[in-house]
C-alpha cells in the first residue's frame, strides 16, 4: 500500500488553498504532516479522504486514482480518525465501531467478532453497550480507531486526533495508532500540531506553510531552526527541557 | 512496541451476554407496539357517535374478509358505520401517523438536527399549498393523484427552499434552520390563505381551512393505496440503507470516510421525505409535531441506530395518531377538532424542553 500525492491543488469557496502538493506514504510507515494553522494542512487531508475534490493533480493509493472509484471502494482502502466525532444520538460504542463496516456487505456474526476484537485492541474491551457519548476523550478517540480498524483498510489518517486532549492521553493515542500501524504494516499519515510529538512519532515528516509542501524527510533533518522561523515565524532554541514520556502501566 | 500491547489478552466475552439480552428486549418491545396499534385502531373502530361493541367491531371486519364466518349480531347501520367510516379512516391514521413519525426521523438524520420536523420546517405548508392551489382552482377533477401530485411538487420545493437558506458557507445552524422554516411556513400559509379568499364559495373555503389543520375526516377506502405504497417502499429502502443513515448521523464527512456516498443519499432522503409528506398532506392536511416528538421517543427506548429507530418509529407513530384522532373526534363530540390542535397539545411542552437543551445549539457542517 502506497499513498502517493502529486501536484495537488485544492481550492475552497474559489480560493487556493492547497497548491501543487507532492506528498508519499509508504507500507508501514508513520509519516506527519505538521504546519501553522491554516497552511492547508487538513484541506490536504480531507482530499486524500475525499470530503473534498482536487482541483488539480492525482491521489492514488495503490496505483489506483482515489477519486476515481467507488465510494464504498475508496473506504476499503482508507480508513480516517478525526478530531473528536460529536455525538448528537446516544449510538453505544458498538455502534460507533460497527459503523466501520459500512463499506463491507453485512455479515453480522463475524462483524460483532471485529468490533469485539478492535475494541480490545485498544483497551476498550466490553464496552459495546456503553453510551459513545458518555466516554471520556480519551476514550471516545480509541473508539474511533477501533471503528478504524474493523474498517480494514491499508491506509489510516488522523487528522489531528489529538486536538482536544490532555497531554497523557495524546501520548496514548499516539502510542496506539503507532504500535497498530507496525503490527499490521499500515501506512499512516497523521496531522500533528505538536512539533515535538511530530518528531518523536513519525519516521518522516513533511512540512506545510501557506498551502505549500515545503519540505519532506526525517524530522531531524527536516526541523532546522531555519525552516522553523520560517515557516512559524518563532525562533526555535534547542534546549534541555521536559519531556512527557508514557509510564508503563496497565492501561491507565 | 511494549510488551504490553503484545500480551494476548484472553479472546472478548463480555458482548455475549449483553448483546442477546438486548435483542430479546428489542423483539419483546416491537411485539408489544404492534398489539398497542390493534388495540388503538380496535377502539378507535369501536367508539364513536354510533357505539359498536367492541367483539362487534372484530365481527364486522371478520365478516368482510371471510363472508359468513361470524353470525351476524348488529345492525346494517353500525356494520355500514365501521366498514365505510371509522376502519378506514383509523388505517389511514395509521399511515399518517406512522408516515410522518418516520419523515422525521429521517429529517433529523439528514440536518443532523433533533428539531427538525415536516410542520416546522414548513415543509408540510408547502405541500398545503400544492394541495390547495389543486382543491380549489379546480384541477381536483383530475384525480387524487393530481392532489398528492401537487403537494409532492410543493413539499419538495419547500425542502429545497429551507435546505439552503438555513445555510450559510456550508453549515446549517439550528436557529436559521427554524427561522428559515418558520418564515416559509408563513409564507405558504399567506399564499395558500390568499388562494381561499379569493375562492367562490366560502363554504368550500371553510372546509379547506379545517382541513389544513389536520383531519383525517374524508378518509375512504379508495384513498388508501398510494400512501400505503409510499411508505411500505419507504420504509423498505430506509431500512436497507440504516448503516448510511447511522454513518450520515455521524456527520458528513465521516460518512464519507466510510464510503457513503452522500451527495446521492442525500437527494435520495430529500425526494423521498417530500413524496411521503406530499402523499400524505394530500389526505389529511398537515399535522403538527407527530415528526418532532415520536423519533425522539423512539431513541429513547431503543438508542440512535435506525434499523431499530425507524421500525419502533413508525409503529409508535401509528398508535400515537390513532389515539390523536379518537381524541380529536370525542373530546368535544359532536365537533370534531382538528389534529394540530390536539398534537399541539404535546408537541409545544416538548419542543419548549428540546429548545432547552444544550445539544439543539451545536452548528452542523454540510455540503
């Protein structure tokens, strides 16, 4: 499974937003894709996923022009864990996890197996009948990439799916969808806002300003203290300072 | 990696009892509507002006059906009462009732918005409309389905109109969701009230009137088969498209993710909640509230996911309008009152607890 991004331009309400952008994910990599806000960072990724047209350039994801097939085919291939889904009705978390099976024919028995499976996957076991909307974030976003994983598909994408949580659960998150993507050799593509968790979860990155892709590569050779100013306008100092590590424990 | 996560942790059990149980009460809730339904539909055929005899009433029917099965222990007069009068005004309460139940949830699936309802969102005003311009400029001579034909057109142009003037740049908000529905409601209403006045005979205006506020009054026989076709390929299609429905709930750009393909669900949803509400204000004018407060009842007894939603909608949809119009018909007997009137009664008190809500104020994304 290759995600591969040419020359794509996306413009909204007939303005550019995203111009010419070349962008490649391979098997089993964790790449990033960090920039200020409003760089069109996430109008990029809401066009891999199809919420939005190109208005020039190719998506393919396996050779094969995602906005050219069908829509039940182009989510057996790419599975998307946003920010925080909201939730208007009381669907239980089983729900929510079978909703990953809306691109599959139904197959009831062995649907209700993959939930089950995904949900213990990430530490949710059990929790078919609980009320999505009453977990707390942290919880609501592993049950997203439960919904990810039963959708099984080759390719994931968080668009910035840590936005509205504490620094342990980010950590959590990321660690999870991490560790999944080397077990089952996904190529994954994540909007990060944290350029320090960026570079300490991806093995590549790529760097957006002003609706460009400015730079691709490993992030120790990418984040220069030049490309930084430029790209954020702030003076980036390298010095000792915290670090938030996960503890090892049982599933705080 | 850490060692944890490569553990493997014993296979999961835990839905094995749950997920039955709440079968079990699914199956025993929907079995416990649909004796709810005969026992309305049976008093409703009973009670009246003329009182039938409740075996009676069985007896009437069953005599129709199978000829010579029941001896006969009632007059021509109540067999004539039932038959022609009350039975198939109470299956077409059914069909309204259960028809409008499910228009709403369908509406409230496809704005994402609890509030949204066929009479608030003036959609059915505007198959009013369509109705009226028939009934009274006399196109009437073409059949009923010239008559349901015209609220179609007028409820699809009404659903059309809201749809986007409750939007701006892409996201509905609630508030310009129900003002923009209550400014077409009025709308429709001056247009349809101007079409009345300028009508020859006051009497037939009169008539209209009463009808508009709901009235299953002029129910016969023959005007049953298109509704009921209407809703039974309705409710067919809505149930096999439940898990687009759930995903669509979800919002919009989940239910792309997962293969949805929304442009084409959505004008599907439009054109079918339009043809259900113009086929229906077509027999028995526009009815407030059944489309607000039934899926919301609904939800609370069976959660969000439609493929148990709509079936219990529509079933308590049914009853609900079966009790509804009894009510209408003896509270003030002789006068009969009109449906809105009685569905005001509960709707409004409803409506006033969901506006309090926090959930009502979240602007939705679209389009």
């Amino acid at each position: 499974m290759r995600l591969d991004v040419r020359g794509v331009s996306v413009h909204l309400d007939g303005r550019p937003i995203v111009h010419e952008a070349d962008l490649l994910v391979d098997d089993g990599e964790f790449v990033c894709l960090v920039g200020p806000n409003g760089c069109g960072k996430s109008t990029l990724m809401r066009t891999i996923y199809r919420a939005l047209r190109p208005a020039s350039g190719l998506i393919t994801v396996d050779g094969d022009d995602v906005h050219g097939l069908s829509w039940r085919e182009s989510a057996r291939r790419t599975a998307v864990v946003a920010q925080e889904t909201p939730a208007e009705l009381d669907f239980t978390v089983g729900e929510v996890v079978l909703m990953g099976r809306t691109p599959y024919e139904r197959a009831a028995a062995e649907d209700e197996e993959r939930c089950a499976r995904a949900l213990d996957r990430v530490g949710l076991a059990g929790a078919q009948e609980r009320i999505y909307a009453t977990l707390s974030g942290g919880e609501k976003q592993r049950a997203l990439v439960a919904r990810a994983l039963v959708q099984e598909t080759r390719l994931l994408l968080l668009d910035e799916p840590t936005s509205h949580l504490d620094v342990r659960h980010q950590l959590e998150i990321l660690h999870l969808v991490r560790e999944l993507g080397a077990e089952l050799g996904l190529a994954t593509l994540a909007v990060l806002h944290d350029l320090n968790q960026a570079a300490a979860f991806c093995d590549r990155l790529y760097v957006m300003s002003a609706g460009r892709v400015l730079a691709g590569g490993p992030p120790d050779q990418v984040l220069t203290p030049e490309l930084i100013s430029q790209v954020y306008t702030v003076r980036a100092v390298r010095r000792t300072q915290l670090v938030f590590e996960r503890l090892k424990e049982e599933d705080g | 990696m850490t060692s944890e996560t490569r553990q493997e942790r014993a296979p999961a059990k835990p839905a094995g009892g749950a997920r039955p149980r709440r079968r079990a009460r699914y199956t025993a809730l929907v079995a416990a509507l649909a004796v709810a339904v005969v026992a309305a539909t049976w008093l409703a055929v009973s009670i009246g002006a003329v009182p039938v005899a409740l075996p009676q009433t069985w007896g009437i029917v069953a005599d129709r059906l199978v000829p010579g099965l029941v001896p006969h222990t009632w007059t021509p007069v109540q067999e004539q009462i039932v038959w022609e009068f009350r039975l198939p005004r109470a299956l077409l309460a059914l069909l309204v009732g259960a028809g409008l139940a499910v228009v709403g949830a369908v509406l409230q699936a496809l704005v994402r918005n609890p509030l949204a309802d066929p009479f608030l969102l003036g959609i059915s005003s505007g198959a009013s409309f369509g109705a009226v311009l028939v009934l009274i400029l006399g196109a009437g001579t073409l059949g009923g389905l010239s008559l349901s034909g015209a609220a179609f057109a007028g409820s699809l142009l009404a659903l059309g109109l809201v749809y986007v003037l409750a939007q701006r740049s892409g996201k509905i908000t609630p508030s310009r969701l129900v003002l923009a529905g209550v400014a077409l409601a009025y709308l429709f209403q001056a247009l349809y009230s101007f079409v009345l006045q300028q009508a020859q005979s006051g009497r037939a205006a009169q008539q209209v009137l009463f009808w508009l506020m709901g009235s299953l009054g002029g129910a016969r026989w023959e005007m049953l088969p298109l509704p009921t076709a209407v809703l039974a390929a309705g409710l067919v299609y809505l149930l096999l498209q439940h898990r687009q429905l759930n995903a669509l709930t979800a919002g919009e750009e989940t239910a792309v993710s997962l293969g949805v393909n929304v442009h084409r669900l959505r004008i599907t949803l439009f054109v079918l909640t339009s043809l259900l509400v113009g086929v229906l204000v077509a027999t028995s004018g526009a009815i407030a509230f059944v489309g607000l407060i039934v899926p919301h009842a609904a939800r609370l007894l069976v959660g969000a996911d439609h493929r148990r939603v709509l079936p219990v909608t529509a079933l308590l949809g049914a009853a609900f309008l079966q009790l509804v119009d009894l009510a209408a018909r003896t509270i003030n007997a002789p006068q009969e009152l009109a449906l809105s009137i009685v569905t005001a009664l509960f709707g409004v008190p409803f409506f006033l607890w969901l506006l309090r809500r926090r959930s009502v104020d979240r602007a939705v994304t679209v389009g």
